[in-house]
C-alpha cells in the first residue's frame, strides 16, 4: 500500500476551452476534476487516465503513473498547453 502525496513532481498546464485561461494542474485531484468535468468524449485514454487517478488516491500507484496518463488524455483531447 502506497501513502502520500497525489502531487505531480511537475504541474501540468491546460486549457479547458479557447475562451478559458490556461490552468496549471498540480496533483491528481485537479487531473480527476478536470477529466470528469472537461473531456467529455469517453475515450480508451480518458478512461486510463480516471483509473490512474483513482489507483493513486487509493494508494495503490504512484502519481508519476497517473501525471503520464493525465497528459495523454490532455494531449488527444487538445487540451495540453505544456507538460
């Protein structure tokens, strides 16, 4: 069983909608939030993503796991500004 942090070692930057700032995603919660409530389209790298998070707020895998799932779904999604 894995405790801690569910903080990225590097935030992540996206942007939502072209009329939203950019907003800069420190730790799995932010990532949890915004896939649920900004990528509406359920795919295969979406549904990686949620299970990452999830693994790692149960303690059950690290966040690095879920940052690169976060960013792939952020990247198919458009949504990535930096990584």
């Amino acid at each position: 069983m894995m405790t801690g942090s569910s903080r990225f070692e590097r935030p992540v930057v996206v942007q939502v909608s072209r009329h939203s700032s950019e907003r800069v995603v420190f730790d799995v919660n932010d990532a949890s939030n915004i896939l649920l409530r900004h990528l509406h389209h359920q795919t295969e790298k979406r549904k990686i993503a949620m299970d990452a998070c999830l693994r790692v707020l149960r303690g059950e895998a690290h966040p690095t796991a879920a940052r690169r799932a976060f960013v792939a779904a952020a990247l198919e999604a458009k949504i990535l500004r930096s990584d």
